[in-house]
C-alpha cells in the first residue's frame, strides 16, 4: 500500500484543522466569547467600539449632536422605541432613578448626562417623545430623548454599536437594549444590563473624575 | 433535463446576488440555518457532480476524504456558533465567506465522501451529526437569545430543527455503514489515474 498519499493527506489535514482552530479563536476571543453580545460588550470595554456623531432630533424639534465635545461630559445611552411596552419601559424607569440621583448630586449641571436614542423613526414622533418624556418625568437638563436626525444616521450610530432591532412580528421590536457608557469623545466605555444601572453610574463618575 | 439539473442546482447561489431574496432567507433563523446553507451545500455537491472527478481535491492530499471532509465538518461546526449567524449579517466579508465555505464544502465533500470508506465516512457523518444536535439542543434549550438577529421562538424552532436533521444525517451514516462493501468503497485511496 502507498503511504505517500496518507502522509501528505494527514499533513494537509493537520495543517487546515490548525488553520480553523486558530480562526475560530480569533472569532470566539480564544474560544471563550460564542455570542455576538458578548463580543461587542468585550470590544466596548477594550475601548474598540466607536459611536459615530449623530444628531438627534428631540420633542422640542431642536437637533442636538451629544458627542464628540470638549466639556468632558460622559453618557449613558439607551436604545429605545416609544410604542414599546416592555423593555424600553424599564429602561425608562431605570434612567427616571438615574436622573433622581444626577439630580440630587449635580442639579442641573451634572457631567454625566442620559440619552435615549428612539430608533422606530416612522412613529417615534416629535409628539410621541413629549409623551415618552412626560411618562418618566424626564428633564431636558439632565435627560437627551430624541431620534436620529435621519435614516442614515440611525444606520449609521446602531451599526456602529451593534444594536440591533428586529421585528417582533406584533409591530414592535426586540433589541439588545443596554445602558451604553460613552465618553466625551464618542467611545463606547462599557456596556451595562438594566439592573446594573448603579454600576454604570459609578463608572460615569468615575470618568468625570467625580468622586464616588 | 436531467443533465441540466445538476448546474441549475450549482447556480442557486447566484440568487443570493438578489438582495429581497438573500434578506428573506436571512431574516429568519430557521431559513437562514436550514434552508440556505444546505441549499448552498447542495449547490456545491451538484457542482462537483456536474464536473465529475477533476472537480476532487487532488488525491496526494485527500486520501481516505480526509481532508475534505475534515473541510466539511469545520464549516459545519463554525456556523453552528451563534456570533458567526450574527456577524455574517453584520459583516459583508463574512457573509460572503459563509456563502463560499459551503458552496465549497459542498464541492469537496461529493468527492471526498465517495473516497472514504464505510468506517472513515461514517466517523465524519457521525461527527456531524453528533454536533448538529448539540446545537440544535443549545438553542432549543436556551433561556435568551443566542443571536441578536433573531427572536427566542425561533431559536426554538430552528433548534428542534437542526436536531431533526441531526437524525437524519445520522440515519445516513447507519445506512452507509450497514451497506455491503464494495471494493471501490473500501479503505483504499482512489487511484490516482481517476483524478
């Protein structure tokens, strides 16, 4: 029998399994990471997730563009649709305990502001904002709700992110919803669950430089 | 017709060039995992069909089929991993990567499995299964979404659904191994005059 076909055969063999073996490392962050979540919520706390520039348009009508700046000012960003009944809710009730503790520490001139970001452009109306605003008492000087300025940018910031809506087949959506950490100039520093909305504050504090 | 067949089936993926199509496919777990890649696994196994031995992987390096079906059970095992169904949506170099990897396991494994022999064809298929209903279990079982693409029902779905193909590959792997040898299906390397 000819063992030169063998040999060569179980050569290739190894050298492609080494090959996979060493691609899939890379892509599960050494065989430790095996969902997209994971991955993105790893990236931001390396620092490699960047959040585009993007103006968003508030209740009020004005267009505001958060990040970059030179104020030093740190954010915690969430995703939101106006229409949602569950999630997005909580969030608001969670940013509403963040916004009481901002606001007992800082008043009006805190350095670490919330914003949410309504993605669902058709129905997250200028009217419909006001609404999302006044359920959860929120404050224009402590707490940014608005949408994206335009489709694009929409495109642009949640791609970016690797926030990802998708329809819920009743005319909602579900999203990796999270509490987004993003400095001053638009690095995404960490990435929080809504019940570790105290931990993001302390990490946004800490940032400023604000004793915590 | 009959002779035409195998290329029709080899140009599928040409379709996924259509964007309403290839987001239809896409935006559902289940199709996305069961229909389109094994229908670009069999785009590529009627390829290699249409275009006969030279469409094998030389035999110097693909004695027994290992190589190919080593190729196979690799890219069966990635894209069982829930962040690659997700970047492959998000990343258009992995999207089209997965498109080449199975069009390409497809392509090699219609040769490499008719030059493995009953034991060596029955250990990869066996694998294969083995680890689609791993899978299948993982996302049948999972209390949240594994993918950010998709809901949690049809994780469920498409869970109970790789472990049904599972079966079935695993049902091909008995029958292969039940089958009478043959001389050409004995574990002896394709001689090199048929490549």
């Amino acid at each position: 029998m000819n063992r030169r076909p063998l040999a060569t055969t179980l050569l290739a063999t190894a050298l492609l399994s080494l090959a996979l073996v060493a691609l899939s490392a890379q892509l599960t962050d050494g065989f430790t990471r095996w969902t997209f979540e994971a991955l993105r919520r790893d990236a931001a706390d390396a620092g490699h997730l960047l959040a585009p520039a993007v103006p968003l348009r508030t209740a009020h009508g004005e267009t505001t563009t958060p990040w970059p700046n030179n104020a030093g000012t740190v954010y915690l960003v969430d995703f939101i649709y106006t229409r949602c009944p569950t999630i997005c809710q909580a969030l608001g009730s969670e940013y509403t305990r963040l916004q009481h503790q901002l606001r007992e520490r800082f008043g009006a001139h805190s350095p670490v502001r919330l914003v949410s970001v309504a993605f669902d452009r058709e129905h997250d109306t200028p009217i419909e904002l006001l609404h999302y605003a006044q359920r959860h008492r929120a404050d224009d000087a402590l707490w940014l709700i608005g949408t994206p300025a335009s489709a694009a940018a929409a495109d642009t910031l949640l791609q970016a992110l690797g926030v990802v809506a998708v329809p819920d087949g009743l005319g909602g959506f579900v999203h990796n919803g999270a509490i987004h950490l993003i400095d001053s100039q638009g690095t995404v520093r960490g990435i929080y669950d809504l019940d570790q909305w105290p931990q993001a504050l302390e990490r946004a504090l800490q940032l400023t430089g604000t004793p915590t | 017709m009959r002779r035409r067949l195998p290329w029709a089936l080899a140009a599928l993926p040409l379709l996924l060039w259509v964007t309403p199509l290839r987001q239809l496919l896409e935006s559902r777990m289940l199709p996305h995992m069961l229909v389109e890649l094994p229908l670009l696994f069999i785009a590529g196994w009627a390829l290699a069909r249409a275009l006969g031995p030279r469409a094998r992987l030389p035999a110097a390096i693909d004695a027994h089929g290992l190589l190919g079906l080593t190729w196979v059970s690799a890219v069966s095992a990635l894209w069982m991993i829930p962040s690659m169904l997700d970047l492959s949506l998000l990343d258009a170099r992995l999207q089209w990567a997965k498109y080449l990897a199975w069009w390409l396991a497809g392509g090699v494994g219609r040769g490499s499995l008719s030059r493995a022999g009953p034991v060596v064809g029955v250990f990869f298929l066996g694998n294969i299964a083995w680890m689609l209903a791993t899978a299948g279990l993982l996302y049948q079982e999972a209390p949240q979404r594994l993918c950010v693409s998709y809901l949690l029902d049809e994780q469920i779905v498409t869970g109970q659904g790789l472990i049904v193909l599972a079966v079935l590959i695993g049902a091909l792997a008995v029958r292969r191994l039940m089958a009478p040898i043959s001389p050409a299906g004995a574990c002896h390397p394709a001689p090199t005059s048929a490549e």
